[in-house]
C-alpha cells in the first residue's frame, strides 16, 4: 500500500519522531547528571512519547483514505478512525509542549521576574491547559453518536435508522487552529520581555531570546496548517487530507524540537566539542551529589 509522496512520508512519519526522540534522550540524560530534572522536562518527555502512535495513526490514516476511495467505504471508515486518533493525540502533544517551556521561563530566575509577568505566565499556563481539554472533549463528542463520525464525510453510507447530529466541523477545526497559534504567539512574546529583567549583558539577553524564539519555526507550521482546513474542509480530496496530516506531524515534531533547544544549547555550550568526555565527568559527580543528600 503505497501512499502519495511515499518516500516523503517515511522521512517526515519515521524520521522526524526518531530525531524527537534522540533529542529527548540527550535532554534528559543532561538534566539527570546536572540534576535538573523538572516538571518541565517531564512534560515534553510525555509529549514525545505520544509523537510515536500519533505518527502511526497518522500513517494508517491515510493509507486506509487512499486504499478507501478506490474500493470500499469500510476502509474509509478505518480510516477515519485512525483520524480521531491522531487528532487526540495531536492537541496534548502541543499543549503539553507549551506547559513545558511556560515552565521553563519559571526557572529563568523567577525571583528576578516582576510579579504583572508571573501572572501573565500563569494565566496562559491555565488557559492552555483548559482549552486543551475543551477541544479534546469537543472533538470526542463532535457527533452523535459517536459512530457518526466515521459516516458523516458519506452521508449516502449512512444508515437511514441512524441519526446524526454533529457541530459545525470545519468552524470547530479553524477555530481550535487558530487558538493554538494565538497561544503560541503569545508564548513568543513573553520571553522578550521576561529576558529584559534578567541581569545578564545585552549580548546574552539577545541570545537567550533568540533561543527561546525558535518556536517560530511551530507557529510557522501551524498557520500553513490552518490555511490548508479553511480551504479543504469540510470534504478535502485525499492529496488535501495527506498535507494536512504531514503539516501536522512537522508541526509537533518541531514543537518538541523548540522545547529542548535551550537544554542542548547549555549543554554544547559546556560540552563541546568534547561531548563524551564532558559527559562521562559528569557522571561521578551526580554520583557525589546522591551520595550527599542521603547524609
């Protein structure tokens, strides 16, 4: 079963997740032997380990919608529910990933940080986190019953004993987008001014937000996305329907990789170019550190 764009497919569904989770794996190797290890890290570590089924869902997918279209409405209907997966898997990824670098700004010498921008930080930590659960329950529930979902996009295919009452998909789906890149924007511009009140040069400042800004890159992706479901949906063709699931899957997989660029920036900086000798010294002093705090 070979998709369109196959070979794409495999670097962007196979690849990318891979170089996530490598990415992962040295932020929190570097965390546990400076002893860093934080809520923050466990958030983004959480949210990589979803990247992986999020990715298969994501592939069977549109596999199914391809083979589907040609044959029977049983492989559509398949498909569709690979769909549902991936899009419940794709909203706590972001938002996980999100609540991990609002986190982090926490650790950016908070004592340092005037109160007005605390506040700030904590009202888009709990917007965050409540519209995540809102947009998962809407898109859970978008039909009913439930089975309507995987029908609705073939109304012929619909039973005529089954009624189905769904919200509006194509406005649910744009607005969800939207929210998405109106939180992420207002993560962008937080650092900037949380960066000012550091005491640090101003070459260090501009660095520090040149780092923390790299989640561009995400928002980026995530506007191309929303371009592409106001103009396919609600019925997209399947070459549609197959951009927006890479677009999707680009998009998380970049998120992750902004979440850890400040954890590898301080490590490259402390470690390199010697970076297996940098770690293996740091290996027994994590060892002296345990054995200390059990005294």
């Amino acid at each position: 079963m070979m998709l369109p764009g196959h070979a794409g497919t495999l670097v962007i569904l196979i690849i990318f997740p891979a170089i996530s989770v490598c990415i992962m794996m040295l932020r929190m190797v570097w965390r546990i032997l400076t002893g860093k290890v934080g809520l923050d890290d466990i958030m983004v570590l959480v949210a990589t380990l979803l990247i992986i089924p999020h990715a298969y869902a994501t592939y069977m997918h549109v596999a199914e919608l391809s083979y589907g279209r040609a044959s029977t409405s049983e492989a559509m209907r398949k498909s569709l529910k690979y769909n549902l997966v991936s899009q419940m898997l794709y909203y706590p990824i972001l938002a996980l990933v999100r609540s991990s670098i609002i986190l982090f700004l926490f650790r950016l010498r908070l004592r340092e940080v005037n109160q007005p921008l605390q506040l700030v930080l904590w009202t888009l930590f709990l917007i965050n986190f409540l519209q995540v659960i809102a947009v998962i329950f809407a898109d859970l529930f978008q039909c009913t019953p439930l089975s309507c979902i995987f029908w609705a996009p073939n109304p012929a295919s619909t039973p005529p004993q089954t009624l189905c009452t769904c919200i509006n998909r194509p406005a649910f789906f744009i607005s969800a987008s939207a929210l998405n890149i109106s939180l992420d924007v207002w993560l962008l511009v937080i650092p900037t001014r949380l960066v000012w009140y550091l005491n640090i040069a101003l070459s260090k400042k501009l660095m520090v937000v040149a780092v923390l800004s790299f989640g561009i890159l995400a928002t980026i992706m995530g506007v191309i996305r929303v371009v592409f479901v106001s103009t396919h949906l609600p019925s997209p063709s399947l070459s549609a329907q197959y951009n927006i699931d890479i677009i999707s899957s680009i998009e998380i997989n970049v998120a992750v990789w902004t979440a850890a660029v400040p954890a590898l920036k301080e490590m490259i900086s402390q470690c390199y170019p010697e970076m297996f000798k940098c770690f293996c010294s740091l290996v027994p002093h994590r060892q002296m550190l345990q054995s200390a705090s059990r005294v």
